[in-house]
C-alpha cells in the first residue's frame, strides 16, 4: 500500500495537521488496513477523493459482485 503524499490538510474540528496512520476501513463484512490521513486527536480520517472514486469504488463492486 502507498503512503499518502504529505499533508497540507487540517483537522476541521481540531485545527491540527493530519498524519498518515494505518487505519482499518470496513464494507459488507470486510476489514482492509490501509494507510490514510487522519486527526491525531479525534481520529477523524481524511479519504481523498480520487481514492475514493478510484480504487475503493472498484473494490466496493468487486464486494458486491460476490
């Protein structure tokens, strides 16, 4: 898996810079540990949009293809 490139995004509710961490993301009763921005106070992850639009969109089908 590759790493993010490095952040100039902030925490919206924090204000503090988001670090890349493995973090566990879940669909139809699947797990995947992947690297990904995210708050290192709240936690919250940030998901940019072409890697929500590109290779998760194909592994949601893939998913519900099954």
């Amino acid at each position: 898996m590759t790493t993010p490139e490095e952040p100039r995004v902030r925490c919206t509710q924090c204000d503090r810079k988001l670090e890349t961490a493995s973090v566990t993301i879940g669909y139809m009763e699947s797990s995947f540990q992947v690297d990904l921005l995210r708050c290192p106070k709240c936690g919250q992850v940030f998901i940019p949009e072409d890697l929500a639009l590109g290779k998760m969109a194909e592994v949601e089908k893939q998913l519900e293809d099954k």
